[in-house]
C-alpha cells in the first residue's frame, strides 16, 4: 500500500489492516526503530533482515510470528572487515 503524504496521523488508520510487515535494513547500518512493533502488536507477522529490532521481537514473541533472512550484525561486522574494495577495478 502507498500512502500520499504519509504521517503518523494517516499511520493509524492502516496499522490495524496490516497482515504481513517487510521490514528491510542493513543491520548495524540502519534502525529500523519501533515502528515495527506497532504492527506486531496489530497481529501482523514480520518478513524482514535479521536487524536488532526483528532479532529481539523474535527472541521475546517466537519464531512463529518472523520471518528473518540474511546476516545478522556480527556476520555483516565480519563481511565488512573482509570485504575487498573493487571499485577502482570496476572503472578500468
């Protein structure tokens, strides 16, 4: 669903219509905040990365409740630290 002019005002009227909630965030790198569980406490299941906020719902409502895909933050902390600049390459 896409929402013109989106505010926390016109949030409320579809928070409770929500079935499903992707949250997508690069972890460590972005904060997905606490948006997220005012869709939970909604009844809406999460489709998302395994960011701090979706790791921690999870770990306290279950795994029934999210679905959780890719790194989490001390796999993207070690990709990172391995993680070869090829930029210069790219470019020749």
């Amino acid at each position: 669903m896409f929402l013109v002019n989106f505010n926390n005002t016109k949030e409320y009227l579809y928070i409770p219509s929500l079935d499903v909630n992707e949250q997508l965030t690069v972890p460590g790198q972005q904060a997905c905040a606490t948006q997220v569980l005012k869709y939970v406490m909604n009844g809406s299941i999460i489709i998302g990365s395994k960011d701090a906020t979706n790791l921690r719902i999870e770990k306290c409502l279950g795994q029934n409740i999210c679905l959780l895909f890719g790194n989490d933050y001390q796999e993207m902390k070690e990709l990172m630290k391995t993680k070869t600049s090829k930029k210069s390459s790219s470019y020749n």
